[in-house]
C-alpha cells in the first residue's frame, strides 16, 4: 500500500499532534485544530535543534490541519 517512509512520516506526524493536544489538555486549552496548527507554527519558529524528518512532519501536519 504505503511505502516505509510515508508509514513513517505519517507515525511522526500523529505523534507530534498527540503530543500537543495532551499539553494542551494540560493546560485547559481545547484542541482545536487551528490552536495545534499554531503550536506547532510557533515550534518550528524557535531555535530549537530538529531532526530535518521532524521539521518535515510538522509542516506537513500544520498543512493538513489547515486543509
């Protein structure tokens, strides 16, 4: 069906949404998908050292969030 890389990549991208909608749950922010979108906007806009396969899913998530 899918290959090993867009398995991957799909993996990546549910992990990193998963992980901002559980901080979020944390905070008392409902998840809406325009507010993760923003998160993870915001991440990539730090300095933060990322794994160039990591900046690749959150961009690609941050797209399909916004579609």
């Amino acid at each position: 069906m899918y290959s090993k890389d867009a398995d991957a990549m799909y993996d990546e991208m549910c992990r990193l949404i998963g992980d901002v909608v559980l901080t979020m749950h944390d905070f008392g922010i409902e998840p809406k998908h325009i507010v993760i979108a923003d998160m993870l906007r915001t991440a990539l806009a730090s300095d933060a050292e990322r794994p160039e396969f990591m900046v690749k899913a959150m961009k690609l998530a941050i797209k399909t969030l916004e579609t």
